[in-house]
C-alpha cells in the first residue's frame, strides 16, 4: 500500500481542525450536561493589586447632563447677580457649546438648597429623599471634562476617552476581576425615559467591550416586556427539546475546524444565554418583592420607569452582577430648567435614595459603589430659561464601600462656572473607581495595534481624600 497518497490531506491545519473538534464538542455539549457550570469567569487581575474595598458598581447614570445649579452646588453669589452680565474674567476664549458668541448673563439658582442629615450637606430642596442619605454620599463638586457635545461627552465618561471604539468601563471591569454569576452577565445596562429636557440618543457602543473579548459587553435589558430578546423558546420547544437540538448540534462533527478566542466567546454567550433563559424570568418577575419595597422605590416594578430599573439592579447586583448602569433620558435643559428639574427629581431623587438605603439594609452597600451623575452640567449663564452644556465644573455624588460618607470634596468658583478647589477629572474618578475594585488603573493593561491602552488612557491619579 502506498501510504504517501494519504499524506497531502493530513496538514498541520487538518491535523489541528480533527483535534479540536472534541474540544468544541465538549464545550457545546455543557449546554446539556453542566448546565449550572459558568463559562469561564476569572478576569485577568489575580491576585489583586491591593485589598479591594468593594465587589460591584453601579452607575446612575443621568443622560443629557444635570444642573448641578439645581441639584448639589449651591452659589448664593450665581443668584445675587441674576440678569446681569457674565464677567467676562471667567468666559474669555473658553469654550461654551451653544452660547458661544451670544451675550452671556448669570442665571440664578432657580431653587434653594438645605442642609440635610448630621453631615450638613448642602442639597437642593428638590431633592429631599438625597437629603435622607447625606450622611452616607460623597458629593464631588469639582467635576470636569473635556467633551463639551453628549456623545462624546458620555463615550469619554465610559470609556476615559471622547473617541468611539475603547472599551467601556464596565467592559474593564469584567475583563479585570471577572463575572461573579454563573447565570448573568458581568455587565448590564438598563434605560429609561423621562418627561422634562430633551431626551438624547443613547448608543449602543456606549457600553460597548471595543478591542477586550466580546464576552465583556454590556447586555442591555429592555425596561418593558421580555427583558432580552428571544428569551423564550419557540412555540411547542421546550428545554428539553432545544437540548436536542444542541446535542444535534454537537454530532455536526464539522462544525468549527479551529477553535480561536472569537468561537470560544461564542461558545460561552451560548451557554450563558442557554442558562439566561432559565434565570432571567425570575429575576424580573417581581412578586417576591414585598410591598414596603415597592413603597421604598415609589413603584410597582417592571413599567419601564427609572424606579422600577432602580428595584431591578438591586436585585441584579444581590445576583451577582459586577456592573450595572442606568440611563434615564431626561437631563437636557437648555429650557424650562425650573419646571424640568423638578419632574426630573420626582422620577430619580426617592428610587436613588432608595437603591442606597436598600443595598445597605441587605449588607450589600458595604461592598458596592454607587455612583449618581451625568457626562457634563450646565452653564451658570442662561440660556432663556434653560441652560447651556458645560464641562469646565460639574458634580456628582457615590456612597458605598470605601467612599467616606457626609463629606463633600472640591469645589466651584463663586459662580458655579470652573472646578478651582480639588479639581477632578474623568479619569481621576476612573481611577479611583478601579482602585476601590482592588486594581491598580496604571497595571490594568491591553495592547492593542501596537499601543498599551488602559482605561484611564496615560492620565489618573485615586483620590484619596474622598475614601474611609
């Protein structure tokens, strides 16, 4: 017999694609027979860089760009100069969105603020159920950015750049530390609309994993009906007759000749939403939940509504997911601010505070951060009765883990108009952020096309003023 006639066929691509389709079978075939297994959950930080402080994140996130004239930075002095000229010393050759080139006038705080809790902490009389918590939030006054637009504005506060294409904070933080739950996501985004301001798009890409493994994008659950689309099996499949077909699957001795870390992702997307399909159902179905809880929250849950998103993290953090942002679209007042403000405090101020005094009830707090803000504020100058983006100060305020609670950092100039105390910027709070995960943001490092990228870019330092 001429052996030599077999040879051509065996090639080292063959020889690799025959001696790996076993592998990709037993992978497929855990759909059936280790169904309560996770995929593969270890991040790439291990061990930590230092003892971390908390476990989970969750970001409240307020698109569109919230006053913090009305909501966390009072300036007596703003409404003193109501109706007047601007003084040109804090405008001159500073970039200002849609003001620029108009006359500019000071636009006065259009509510008063209080001192809530044993802390003092100033906050805006719209904002009570806040003032229930100022003992237990940080409040940042000294925010500032660098994107003075919404999209951009939101993709550098997600991802430490304005450049669409990085990888989403919680993208990092599931690549760094890993999934906790074996049934759901590591990251999870869920949005909501309000009634006052413009509601901005938001983008998918916002939670996007960009060059990290696909594995650690955002999911994002839908606020009404099926959270996650084909969820459910077809009429008349059952789980039992979807393993079948699995496991038919599986015979297709063919399927893949190569196992490389895009079929590998897609493996475990499989398996995860295969286990999904058995999780999430109970997840949102909300009749376990007492009625004090609903009361708590101010819902009935599952209509869609910030509150209801709100009672939803909870129970996907207390679930094992590490981040959770919410999106509530109603936060761009370039007019009717007054009027705004308050329908935007009556849909977010007592579910916020509720989420807080929730985790904490529960013993989760201690090992969460909370973190409540927008991607930029608005400009102490008016705009009518609205007012402009500004990035230059803004607030912003967490409570959890490791955050020193009652304490307000930084600080405005008189005016409301630039961070001149304890500035910080976006990347300072990522860093601070990660160094509370028990990571050191200057280690956490992909090289990607030639570059070393990490989510804090070449910039960053952890505040330390601000942690217990």
């Amino acid at each position: 017999m001429n052996t030599n006639e077999h040879l051509p066929s065996l090639t080292r691509r063959g020889f690799l694609g025959h001696g790996t389709r076993g592998i990709t079978a037993a992978a497929l075939a855990s759909l059936l027979s280790s169904r309560g297994v996770a995929d593969e959950q270890g991040g790439i930080v291990g061990p930590r860089h230092r003892r971390p402080r908390i476990k989970r994140i969750v970001h409240l996130c307020m698109a569109g760009g919230p006053s913090h004239l009305e909501t966390l930075d009072w300036k007596p002095k703003l409404r003193e100069m109501h109706g007047e000229p601007m003084p040109e010393s804090y405008t001159k050759g500073q970039q200002i969105a849609q003001l620029q080139g108009q006359r500019l006038v000071c636009f006065g705080p259009q509510y008063d603020f209080r001192r809530f809790g044993e802390s003092g902490q100033l906050i805006c009389e719209q904002f009570p159920h806040f003032g229930g918590i100022a003992d237990k939030i940080c409040i940042v006054n000294s925010l500032h950015g660098q994107e003075i637009n919404h999209d951009p504005a939101h993709t550098l506060m997600n991802t430490g750049s304005g450049l669409s294409g990085r990888p989403s904070m919680g993208s990092w933080l599931t690549y760094g530390l890993g999934r906790m739950a074996d049934d759901l996501p590591g990251y999870v985004v869920l949005t909501s609309r309000g009634r006052g301001g413009q509601a901005q798009p938001i983008a998918a890409r916002q939670w996007s994993a960009g060059f990290l493994p696909g594995r650690h994008q955002g999911v994002h659950f839908q606020s009404k009906g099926s959270p996650v689309h084909y969820l459910d099996n077809p009429q008349g499949v059952d789980r039992t007759a979807q393993g079948e077909v699995v496991d038919a699957v599986r015979e297709l001795d063919g399927l893949a000749a190569d196992v490389d870390p895009i079929l590998r992702t897609r493996i475990a997307q499989y398996e995860l939403a295969f286990r999904m399909q058995a999780s999430v159902p109970e997840l949102v179905d909300f009749s376990d939940e007492p009625k004090d809880v609903f009361e708590l929250y101010g819902t009935q849950g599952a209509d869609g509504t910030y509150a209801a998103n709100c009672l939803l993290a909870r129970r996907l953090l207390e679930r094992g997911v590490r981040f959770v942002q919410l999106y509530h679209r109603a936060w761009d007042h370039h007019s009717r601010i007054k009027r705004d403000i308050e329908l935007c405090a009556g849909e977010v101020d007592q579910a916020s505070a509720a989420l807080v005094s929730d985790l904490e009830r529960r013993g989760l707090l201690e090992d969460t951060l909370v973190l409540w803000g927008g991607e930029f504020g608005r400009t102490p100058m008016g705009q009518g009765d609205g007012r402009d983006h500004h990035i230059k100060g803004f607030s912003c305020w967490m409570a959890g883990g490791g955050v020193r609670g009652g304490t307000t950092y930084g600080a405005t100039d008189e005016l409301g108009y630039a961070a001149v105390d304890a500035p910080m910027s976006i990347h300072d709070l990522h860093a601070t952020m990660l160094h509370l995960c028990g990571i050191d943001h200057e280690r956490l490092i992909v090289r990607f096309q030639g570059r070393d990228y990490r989510l804090t870019d070449v910039h960053g330092h952890v505040v330390k003023e601000i942690l217990a």
